[in-house]
C-alpha cells in the first residue's frame, strides 16, 4: 500500500523548494533555454531531483517520466510508473507570476490512479485518486455542468474569431492548473490544439475526471499513458454535456495541426 499522508508531503516539499526560487526578494533563479526554445530555471531541475529521489524511495517499483528527464523507456517497462512535471507553468514561475504547479501522477497500465497538483504561491493543493473523487484543499470537487457551448467560460488571454461567442476567464500559464479549473466549475472548458506531452496533464486529467468532466485529446480519442511515444496531440476537457460538440468545433482545426510535427 502506497503511504498517501507521505506522498503529499513529499509533493509539499517539492513546493517549498521551488518557492526558495521564485522570483521576488532577491532570490536567485538561473534561466536555461532548451533545445526546443521553452524555458527551463534551477528550480525545475531542483524540483525533478528531490522528486525523483523521494517518490523512488517512496515506491521503487515504479517506474519514472520527468519533463526534465532524459527518458529512458526501459525504466518505465512495468505496470507502475510516475509522470512528473516538476514545475507546469514554468514561463510564470520565471516571471513571479502565481499560474504555475508541481504536476504529479502515479499511472497504473497506462490510467493514472494518483494524482497531486500543488500550487503553493496560490495556497491550492489538488488530489485525486480514481474512483475516489477529487479534492483541492480537503474540499470535494464538482466540475462545470454547463449545457451549451456557446458562452463557455474559457481560460485564454485571446479567442480566435470562430470562438468569439465564448466568454474569457483568467489563464494561468500551467494547462494543469487550467483543466484543475474545469474540475473546479472556474472554467467550463480548456482545448489545446498542439503536441504536448502526458507529463503536462496526467495529474490534472485524473483531477478533472473525478470531479466528473469530460476528457479527452483534442480529436476526441481517449487518453493513454507511458506510451512508448508520450507525445499527446491536444486536450479537450469540459463539462460533459459540450464535450460532444467542443470536439466537433475543434474538429477541422485538429486535423490541420494535428499533421505537422
């Protein structure tokens, strides 16, 4: 049995360290550009370290995916396996804004059964555990449960022409922190339209589920984990009653982009 009370406070932990870095205060945070472009701080790398020790100590048997990890398919060959972002949101983090989260998931034959978002510059901390409900600060969570898309609060600093009859709410940078905010009913729907990665939205998915959104990949297909590619083209996460005709909306948009690489 795995120790809840211990994993949450490693994921507490985890945020602590990355709060040491935050800018403000005259704290010092090194910026590193990685091959793709996107930033990455000390703290990232802080974080991906103390995580990957403690929750390998905490459950050996498991496996590990880190975006700031070299992926190593052989170590994640069994049943068991941790998909970590160490700090989602990190162009926030670098800039002392408070949309950025420790994104933590524990997947069981390619579903996650754990999940922690830790938020700590918003004082949130988001779990989950497949059937077993959803939570942010100990408060149980129930999603949107919005009937018509049209007037769908979305959060985005900008609406494309096509959806202008939707309504914009805050965006964090963190995609997590955006889907949390459907499982919440502080958004009735996030869609992404790129290649991203499981480790950006394993945790916040089960979150979302739990508290009884719709989710899916922006095509409309169902979500795998550690796959052996863990690329993931798009989420599209809802209240249940849209879900149908967001991803019919999306659905000229996604087969455009989903081809390019």
């Amino acid at each position: 049995m795995l120790d809840r009370a211990r994993l949450e406070a490693i994921v507490r932990r985890a945020g602590q360290i990355a709060m040491e870095q935050w800018p403000g205060d005259n704290k010092s945070l090194e910026i590193f550009g990685k091959s793709d472009g996107t930033p990455v701080s000390s703290a990232d790398l802080a974080v991906d370290a103390f995580l990957r020790t403690q929750l390998h100590d905490l459950l050996p048997s498991a496996g590990w995916l880190s975006e700031e990890t070299i992926d190593a398919p052989n170590q994640r060959e069994g049943e068991l396996v941790w998909l970590v972002d160490p700090i989602d949101g990190t162009r926030d983090f670098i800039r002392g804004r408070t949309g950025w989260a420790i994104s933590v998931a524990l997947v069981s034959n390619h579903r996650p059964l754990l999940a922690m978002l830790h938020a700590p510059a918003r004082a949130e901390f988001w779990q989950a555990e497949a059937g077993h409900g959803a939570f942010c600060n100990g408060a149980r969570l129930s999603a949107s449960t919005r009937g018509q898309l049209s007037g769908a609060r979305v959060p985005t600093r900008s609406l494309p022409a096509e959806d202008a009859d939707m309504a914009m709410v805050d965006q964090p940078n963190s995609i997590a922190l955006r889907i949390a905010m459907v499982a919440a009913d502080r958004a009735d729907l996030v869609a992404t339209l790129r290649w991203g990665y499981e480790w950006d939205i394993a945790a916040a998915a089960l979150i979302a589920r739990e508290a009884g959104a719709a989710i899916s990949d922006a095509r409309g297909g169902k979500l795998n984990y550690n796959k052996l590619d863990p690329r993931v083209f798009g989420v599209a996460v809802s209240a249940p009653a849209i879900h149908a005709d967001l991803i019919e909306r999306l659905a000229e948009r996604a087969r455009l982009l989903s081809q390019r690489p």
